[in-house]
C-alpha cells in the first residue's frame, strides 16, 4: 500500500510540477562584459630613490715638478731638492696607474614625463652616492732606485641630467636614456723614495662628462612605479694638483685621470599626476565583476483588478491565449450540476451539463447583477475512499464540487482539454495498477 502511495505521489508531482513550469518564462543567465581596464597614466612629476652597483676603468698620470729657480734654497727650476741631487730627488718623475673602483651606488632622483599616445617623453635628474674604490701600487718613471708609490682611487659622487624617451605598454614602458654627468673622484697618493714615506694631499676634483643608457619601468600601482636602469658613464680630464710634502722636496704633484663607469641600478618612484590604471599590484577597480549574470525569470507581479482580469488558456501548441471574463451565468439548480461517470478502464470522465439560456425577460432582470462579484462558497465531499482506486474519485469530485463554473470554451477545445485531461488520468492510473 505504502509503496503504491509513493509512486502515485511521485507520478502527480512530475505532472504538475511540468505544467507549473511551464506557466513561467524561458529565459537563461545573461552575461554581461566586464568594462574595459583603464591603461595606466605616465604623464607627471616623479620622485623617488635608488640603488645599485657600480663598476669603474680608470687611467691616472701624476708628474711631479719643481718649481722656479730658488736661490736661497739652491733648488734649480725643475728640481725638488738642492741643486737637484737630493735622495728624495722626483723632479721629472711620473706615476702611470690604472685602477678598477667597484662598490655600491645609492641615491635619488626627480624627474617629469608627459605621454602623448605610447610614446612617453621626460627629463630626469639624479645624484648619486658612490662607494666605489681601488688601491692599486705605481712605479716611479724614469725608474728611480727605492721609489714606489700608492694610491686609493675613489669615484665619490655621479650627477646626471637626462633625457628619455619610452614606448608605454600598459604598466610596463621601456626607454632609452642620455644626458650629461659630473663625476667626483679623489685620489690619495702616498710616496716612498730615499727611505722616506710621505703621505699627499687628496687629489680631488669634479669634472663633466657624458652618460647614456636604458631602463624599464614598472607600474606597480596608478602613483607607485619600480625601475630597473643601466647607465655606461664616460668621464675625461680629471685634474688637480697638490704640494710636495716639505721633507720630500720643494714642487708640486700634477694628476690627469679619466674614468669609465657603468652602473646598474633598481629604483622606486612615486608619480604626482592623473590617475591611470591600477598597475600590476593593485586591485582593479570596476562597475562590476568580470560577468554579470542575470537572472531575469520571475515575471513581474502588476495588481489587476478583479472585475478587469483575463482568463489565459493554454492551447496545444504551448501558447498563451488570453480571453476577456465571460459573462456570468444564472445559478443551476442542483439537477443540472455535472454528472461523473466512471468507464470500465476506471477513469473518471466529466461530462459538461447542457447550458441553459436564460430568457430575454430574465436576461433583462440579470443584467444589473452581472456588475458584481459573484463569490461562491466550496463545498467539501463527505464522500470517504474505500479503497486505493476510488482516492483519484473522490479528488476530483471535491475538484469539480468545490470550483466555480469556469468559461464556456469552444466546443474543440472542449473536447481536447477533456480528452488531455483523461489521458493524464489513465496514465496515472495505470501506473498504480501495475505497482
């Protein structure tokens, strides 16, 4: 019995689910493109700082000299010492060197870009600290017995003004870059010579130079770019000049060098200007999610009023038909309600009572009380089911008991309706037999 009850309940929920759902609208999940990304902004004043590593070739030639004839000192022009035969004797002397300075570099710089299209132009200025140094050991030339020098060469600061020009790809803009560059070096020089050692005042001075290179920058967010730059530097006529210490000799030390320096180097910049993209780092901001969906399948619910509402039929083919509210018919007396009769096969079968026209006189009384609302009262069945067959009957008793009149339908329609209606019931039907 159990067992009969749950597929009967199953086979009616299939039914009716499958005519509930076709009452809705079709219609699917919507997708809607995401906007397009804004592409990140270049134009702007920048500042930001840097680091990196430098490494250096650098040529020195220092040439020691006396200076005019000293009569009191009996120092010919030319000479260091006494009538030029002193041990410390380095008139006419050179120190020829080459050194390699290598160290860190550190620093920041200022710089502006405008960008029209993909091309980005700007102008870009830094300084930079320098730990780059060497020691390196000379020999006097003319070669003089006992003589041997040193020095510690140091490139101390780099100074560069700059031009660039880059292509914008987005976050990413590589450039090419070329300008002019101070260098600051210094050289402290210490000689030994006649068994003494003295120790020179630092030759030190800036010169002008030339600087090109090329460089990437990486926008990390629409202010915050990273740079990654390699600059090759090119200084030349480095001079500068010290006195002899005095227990060496009476003259002068005279340097020229010259320096050849590359440097590799990471920065961070922060950009003053309109706001671009978001870069490679921030979060993107748009009107929405990359696709929307829409959900759009409940229809909508508009008030309408009673006396003004349309009944919809559904025809065969699935289509909604809407029909105006027929016009009331009189009340029937109980002898002419519905008739059920039941065939062999066990189907139950409504039969449509005859309508009966009302006359013209009476027609005429009706009229007025067509305007209002008719409501009728369901009534319930007493009827009990006594076995599993007879609960399809007693439901559609209460059914056709308990519902209004419904609209006079054309007579095919009629009779398709009801040949649906019991062909459903003798599937379902024939479903519980055979359990």
């Amino acid at each position: 019995m159990k067992k009969r009850m749950v597929i009967a309940f199953f086979a009616t929920s299939l039914t009716a689910g499958a005519s509930f759902a076709a009452d809705w609208p079709l219609m699917g999940p919507q997708l809607y493109p995401s906007a397009p990304r804004m592409a990140v902004e270049w134009t702007g004043i920048y500042f930001g700082v840097n680091a990196g590593y430098g490494w250096a070739q650098g040529s020195s030639n220092t040439v020691f000299g006396g200076g005019a004839a000293n009569t009191t000192l009996l120092i010919p022009a030319g000479a260091t010492t006494p009538f030029g035969l002193g041990a410390t004797e380095l008139g006419g002397t050179s120190l020829l060197g080459s050194s390699s300075p290598r160290g860190g570099i550190a620093g920041g710089q200022v710089g502006f870009n405008w960008q029209a299209g993909m091309v980005v132009f700007g102008a870009e200025f830094d300084a930079q600290w320098s730990g780059q140094s060497n020691a390196v050991s000379l020999i006097c030339t003319p070669p003089i017995p006992g003589c041997t020098a040193t020095e510690a060469v140091k490139i101390r600061s780099l100074t560069t003004g700059r031009a660039r020009i880059g292509l914008a790809f987005d976050w990413l803009m590589p450039y090419v870059t070329a300008g002019g560059v101070l260098v600051n070096a210094r050289d402290d020089l210490t000689v030994n010579v006649g068994g003494a050692s003295a120790n020179f005042q630092p030759l030190s001075n800036t010169t002008l130079g030339w600087t090109a290179g090329a460089g990437v920058d990486v926008a990390l967010s629409s202010n915050w770019s990273a740079r990654f730059e390699y600059l090759h530097i090119r200084a030349n006529g480095i001079t500068s000049s010290v006195l002899i210490p005095g227990f060496l000799g009476n003259g002068t030390a005279s340097e020229t060098a010259s320096y050849r320096d590359n440097i590799v180097r990471v920065g961070l910049n922060y950009r003053i200007g309109p706001r671009g993209g978001p870069g490679v780092l921030e979060t993107r901001v748009l009107p929405g999610s990359a696709y929307a969906l829409n959900y759009d399948f409940l229809p909508s619910v508009a008030a309408i009023p009673s006396d003004k509402a349309k009944s919809v039929t559904r025809s065969h083919d699935g289509t909604a038909v809407a029909q105006q509210p027929p016009e009331q018919a009189p009340a029937m007396s109980s002898d002419k309600a519905k008739s059920v009769t039941r065939p062999q096969d066990g189907s139950v079968v409504a039969e449509q009572a005859p309508q009966v026209a009302p006359q013209p006189s009476q027609a005429a009384q009706q009229a007025p009380q067509q305007a209002a609302p008719i409501a009728s009262e369901p009534k319930t069945s007493k009827r009990s089911a006594k076995n599993f067959l007879e609960i399809g009957d007693v439901d559609d008793l209460d059914a056709l008991s308990a519902q209004p009149e419904p609209p006079k339908l054309p007579s095919k329609k009629r009779r398709e309706k009801e040949e649906d209606e019991s062909q459903r019931l003798k599937r379902i039907m024939a479903i519980c037999a055979g359990c």
